[in-house]
C-alpha cells in the first residue's frame, strides 16, 4: 500500500516538471503580450496629446 502512495506521488510531481524549451517558450510569450500591451496603452495617450494648437484669431 506505502508503495502505490509513493508511485502517486512520484507521478504527480514528473507531471509537473517543464523542460526548458517550455520554460523559454513560455516566458518570451510573456513578454511579447507585455510589449504589446504596454505598447497599446501608451499609444492613444501619445496620440491624444499631439493635437495640434487652434488657428490664431483674426
């Protein structure tokens, strides 16, 4: 019985286990939807304060 509980426990634990491949696959999605999502905020406040001036009054 101790070993089926030990053969579980083993089980569960390779499962968890990310090779490195998934590990750089992983991250460099992260930062790409960081980038993105940094890029996608800081756009229209850029372009929202670049209006330009009115005409002078004549």
């Amino acid at each position: 019985m101790k070993k089926d509980i030990n053969k579980n426990q083993e089980n569960k634990s390779e499962k968890k286990v990310m090779t490195r491949k998934q590990a750089l696959k992983k991250a460099g999605l992260l930062s790409l939807t960081t980038a993105s999502m940094m890029l996608l905020m800081k756009t229209p406040a850029k372009a929202q304060g670049s209006t330009p001036a009115p005409p002078p009054a004549w």
